[in-house]
C-alpha cells in the first residue's frame, strides 16, 4: 500500500497545530463506535476500539491528507439492552451528534468526512447522516465498516451461516486490533441459539427489529472458539485495502454543492424553444 507517514490524530495537536494542519488536510477521518456486550471473552469497548484502530491505520496510510478526529464511542445498542455493560443512544441523539460534529468540522474547512463505523447497528443511522448532510451542510459524509469492506472474506471464513457478532471474525479482528480487550480463557462456542426470524437481518432478506437475547443466551453470534489472528489479518487486510482505494478516490473526486451552477431562469428565446419541443413531442406521441 505504499510508504504510510504518520498518522495525523487531532487529539494529539495543539490548536496552533490542528491550525496547520487543516490547512493541507483534504478530508476528516471520524470513527464511531458501540458500548455494548461482546459475549463472555470481549469487553464491552470491542466496536469502539476496533472503528478507533481501524481509523487510524487508514489515517496512516493517508498521512497529511487526512485528520483522524477522536473517536465518538457510543452507538446504538438498544438490541443489546438486557445484556449488562450495554449503553445506547437513541437515534436521534446519534444522529444529531454525528450531524452536529459534521457541521464543525465544516466550519474548521474540512467539507468530507470519511465516518469509520465499528458497529453494524449504526449502518442504518449513517446513512441518513450522510444524506443529511449533504442536503443541510454541503459536506460530503461516506461511512464504511470493516465487515461491509470485506463482505467476501467474512463469509468465506465463516464457519456457518449464523455469524456477525463476537463471533469468528469479529474476534479474530479483536485478535490483531485490539488483543487486550480478549479474555482467551473465557473463548466457548456459542450459547442456545434461535433464529426467531429466520429471514430477517443479519444475513436475511427482511428487517426485523429482533432483540440479540432472542438470538442468543450468552450475547454470541457465531463461533468464536474458530477464530484465529491469520483470519483477522485477512479481513483487515482486504478492508483496509478497500477502504484506501475509496478515500484516494473519494479525496480526488466527488462534488457538494457549492461546486454546482445554481439553476438560472430560462431566457424567453430559450422558454419559447423548449415550449416548442414539447409540442413537436407531443404531436409526435399521437
């Protein structure tokens, strides 16, 4: 991937610092996480800690061209709810946050904002942020998240088809990105298990608000006993990878609004043409 330079963290900058840096920086690194529980072998901060080590390896891997801001941890968790250690916001706080963070980012010059999710219960909520966003800032929000990124890689890791939290992959990422937050010794295969809407997400083609304890006794989704760190760097490999070849383009390209003609009115030479395309169309259609 190239020669990476130091990552560029704002929370590590004076104001005079962060000031320079704007100045060439074209775009900001946001990630966003979850508090909620990870099953008995990972804490509660493994969504969180996994979007915060992602950004920056993507911010490494951009250098001067990107500021990672700090990492906003709480998401929405309320599927999580009756399992301890879970914290959730509601939807509209999160958005608003998110927007309203979006929107100071702007006023410090920076009109993209690449948002590193670590937690598939956001996915929903930034894609509205991102609409919003552009409609209401002219700033230009795309969001990404590791297992969306390698989509590909997960499944064919995947010792089955019911996987996607705590499980196999999310725990062998923990293994590469964050192995502190890993009690090894607690690592079991998955609790009583019931797919109560067997059609809904995560991998079905309906949505379904189903709670994860109606999914699972112990807060697992998949077998995490199958996880390994040669399978995290895999899926971390292709992510990254992924997530980089977006943000050069995403960097170079893309337009907000500022960059569009505003509609001008019609000159009465050019109104009385188009009126009369639409007859000759017209007769034509008859």
């Amino acid at each position: 991937m190239g020669t990476a330079t130091a990552a560029v963290r704002l929370a590590d900058l004076t104001t005079e610092d962060a000031a320079a840096a704007q100045q060439v920086a074209k775009v900001a690194i946001l990630p966003v996480g979850a508090i909620e529980q990870h099953g008995p072998h990972l804490s509660v901060l493994t969504d969180a800690r996994i979007a915060e080590a992602f950004a920056h390896r993507l911010g490494t891997e951009l250098g001067t061209d990107a500021i990672i801001c700090p990492l906003m941890p709480y998401g929405l968790s309320e599927h999580h709810e009756r399992f301890a250690g879970t914290l959730t916001l509601t939807p509209s706080t999160f958005i608003g946050v998110v927007l309203d963070l979006v929107a100071s980012l702007k006023t410090q010059g920076l009109a993209k904002v690449i948002v590193v999710n670590g937690h598939g219960g956001n996915v929903e909520a930034l894609t509205l942020v991102a609409r919003r966003a552009r409609s209401e800032f002219d700033v230009l929000v795309a969001s990404m998240m590791w297992a969306k990124l390698a989509k590909d890689v997960c499944a064919e890791e995947a010792v089955g088809p019911a996987y996607g939290h705590a499980c196999e992959l999310e725990t062998s990422l923990a293994m590469v990105l964050a192995p502190e937050l890993l009690k090894v010794d607690r690592v079991t295969s998955a609790g009583v298990r019931s797919d109560i809407y067997s059609d809904s997400a995560p991998h079905g083609y309906v949505d379904v608000a189903v709670r994860f304890d109606e999914l699972t006794s112990d807060g697992v989704y998949g077998d995490p006993t199958q996880a390994s760190p040669e399978i995290g760097e895999r899926i971390l490999d292709t992510a990254v990878a992924r997530a980089l070849t977006f943000s050069r383009h995403f960097i170079r390209t893309g337009v907000t609004g500022s960059d569009l003609a505003a509609p001008t009115a019609a000159s009465p030479e050019q109104s009385r043409d188009s009126e009369g395309s639409c007859a000759e169309q017209r007769r034509l259609s008859h």
